[in-house]
C-alpha cells in the first residue's frame, strides 16, 4: 500500500528542533556531553501553589470530563491579569479566548481566517508556526525582513501595494523569537494605522510578555488606542509561569476575530483539561511577585552567557527579553554549518538561524533554559571550539 501525504503536508521537511534532537543523541552515544541550548522550554519549576491547586483537582474524580471550553473563572482571571499588567480592560465573555497553548492558537488561526490566495505578511525571521500555518490553510507569504538596521522592526512602507491589496493578515511579536527586540508604543500606533488603511487583522504574539529585562517597560499590543478595532494579542503560561507541558494559553482583542476562531476550535477539541485550568487561574490571580524574582534569574543566566562568550572574543548584545540570545556568528560561517559544528565538537546545541527564515542566516538562538554555571561552561566550551578554529584557519 502506497501512503503519501497531502500536497500541503509533503512540502514540509522534519523541523529543525527534531533533527538537532537527533544529533544531540548521535553525540551524546559517543561520550559528548552536550549543553543543550536549543528548544525555548523553561528549566524552572512552575510555582508550588500551581502545583498544589493541579494536584487538589485532579484528584477529584468529577473532574474528568470534557471542559470543551474556558471557564468564566478563568475568561475572568485572564482580564485580572491583563489590568494588573497592563493596564488593558478586556470583556470576558468577547475578547477573551482559551486555547490548549498560543501555538495551538496560531496553528489554527491561519485555517480560520484565510483563504486560497490570501496573503499573511510575516517576520523575517520568525517563529516557525507563522509560516507553516499560512501553508496549510493555503495561503500565500510574504516576509517583513527584520534587521538590525532597523532595529528589528519591520518597514511597513516598503510593502508593495499590490501585495497589500491581497493581504488579509499580519503577524507580529514584541518581544520576539528568534530576534529578542522590543517595540515602542509609536511602533504599535504606525501598526493600527497601517492595518485601518488596508484592512489587515493583525496577530500580535505576546508570549514573552514577562521575560523583560533591565527595567524596559511592558508594552501589550493592546494597551494602544485602536488595538482592539485591528488585532488580537496571543499570551501563554508556559513561559511566564513554567507551565509549557500544561499547553494552556490565551487569544484576547477583537471579539469577531475571536469568534472565528472559536468556532473553528469548536470542531477540533473539547477543551483544557479542568485541573489545569484552575491551576492556571490561580497562577493568572496570584500576587505576581514572582514574576520579578524570575526576570532576574534570566538576567543573570544572560549576562552569564554573553560574559562567558566575550572571553572568547564573540561579543554579543545583551537580549532585552525573553529566554532568547539571538547571535550573529563569527565570520566564516553559515549558520546551520555552525550550530551542526558546535554539537559535533563543542557539545553545545543552538538552533542556526536560517530556521527562522531567509534573513535569520548568519545568526544562531541560544536558549537561556540552563542554570548560569552550566551556561558559563557552555561559553567556555564554545571559546576552546573558536580557538581550535582559528588555529585551523591561520595554517
């Protein structure tokens, strides 16, 4: 029996993360002991009444059945959150909607929304689910490139017209992944008015909402006037609270494009497991001081890192948020060659750029998902790998 897979899906490859997984094994079967720098999924423990309030309901056997949907309990924390945070009314019952993790949401959101032929700008680089999910609901992309020139911030007067007049959606995320840059409330108004002027929905991914450093200010997409008129804002719990196994998260804004989604979602799940939605509203409710505590603990693994790398001579600006260091590489290199090279002889996995996308080439994104030692010896480990190329270079 032939089996084959759909057009969309055959023009997929494996991803990037799988085949690093494979490597890391291949060099790990050979005695390397490798750092793994690679996939964005926290180290930390999520916080103990979160623990306490999964375990407490999930011994309950009521608990057991089909949610197949967000609680008011939880539609109402999420606001809770978002006023504490940022300053943002949101209506519970309309702008708010619970997905199993934002990715689930933004796999999902492309089928909703788009159709044949409809084009979604897009991040260059970007996380990876912007694209694929474009593809499969068989739409077209269009890339915004983000350089460092433009302070990763992409230039939106440089769209063509003849795109624009096909495009139904954009995507945007600040603070993002791969590029770690932050956006100013002046960006996030040229964004509402360019959406207004063309009528775009855009899709801000706000999933590093609470891994900002050095007291740079929290801005949510939604917090600028018109926002809600325009777009809707995709949060999680994985990264701010540790739950990422959980897959619980959020889509808030515009209520029609809410909507949509919902009711796709409608025919595709029954819903976040009970126990883990009140673990999650006991962690969107709680006092938040933690938050704080935990930005430091970045911070430090951060600067642990970037201090260990500028020993060996590769300098690198300090990331100003989330679990990312996004890195341009020594000169010589291509990215993927680069990050296959440092698992074989330094034993240190980093995802190469042009995993992100065309202009993520001559970059790699080192995760902060390890202790600040255990970074440090990664730095070191990289040094003796850039020196034995050097060495091999100059003969």
């Amino acid at each position: 029996m032939n089996i084959t897979p759909s057009e969309k899906v055959g023009r997929f490859t494996t991803g990037i993360f799988s085949e690093l997984a494979t490597r890391k094994q291949d060099a790990m079967k050979r005695g390397i002991d490798v750092i793994d720098l690679s996939v964005g999924s926290p180290d930390l423990p999520p916080p103990a009444f979160v623990v306490d309030t999964l375990v407490k309901y999930a011994q309950d056997t009521n608990s057991y059945g089909y949610t197949l949907k967000g609680t008011t309990e939880f539609h109402e924390a999420v606001c809770y959150f978002y006023r504490q945070r940022y300053g943002v009314e949101l209506d519970s019952d309309k702008e708010v909607l619970q997905l199993m993790g934002s990715q689930d949401g933004l796999a999902h959101l492309a089928t909703a929304m788009i159709n044949p032929g409809d084009y979604v700008l897009v991040p260059d680089p970007g996380y990876p689910i912007y694209e694929a999910s474009v593809k499969l609901a068989g739409g077209n992309i269009y890339p915004m490139p983000l350089t460092a020139e433009n302070k990763f911030l992409p230039q939106l007067n440089q769209i063509p017209v003849e795109i624009l007049n096909k495009t139904k959606m954009m995507i945007i995320s600040y603070p993002g992944n791969p590029v770690t840059a932050l956006a100013d409330e002046a960006f996030f108004s040229e964004v509402i008015s360019f959406a207004k002027k063309n009528e775009i929905l855009v899709v801000h991914d706000f999933a590093y909402s609470e891994l900002i450093f050095d007291d740079h200010p929290q801005i949510s997409f939604m917090s600028i006037p018109g926002a809600k008129e325009v777009g809707i804002e995709f949060n999680s719990l994985s990264k701010t609270f540790n739950m990422a196994g959980c897959r619980i998260g959020y889509v808030v804004g515009n209520h029609d494009a809410l909507h949509i989604l919902g009711t796709l979602k409608s025919h595709i799940d029954y819903g976040v497991f009970y126990p883990i939605q009140k673990a999650a509203e006991m962690a969107l409710t709680s006092s938040l001081s933690l938050l704080s505590d935990q930005v430091k603990e970045y911070e430090a693994r951060r600067d642990a890192l970037i201090t260990g790398l500028a020993k060996g001579g590769w300098h690198v600006p300090k990331s100003s948020a989330t679990m990312f260091i996004w890195a341009q590489i020594p000169a010589g290199w291509k990215s993927r060659d680069f990050a296959y090279e440092l698992i074989e002889k330094a034993g240190v996995t980093v995802v190469p750029g042009d995993a992100f996308g065309e202009q993520g080439e001559g970059y790699v994104r080192m995760a902060l998902v390890q202790p600040a030692e255990r970074l440090t010896e990664a730095a070191e480990k990289i040094q003796l790998f850039l020196e034995e190329y050097q060495k091999v270079v100059q003969d």
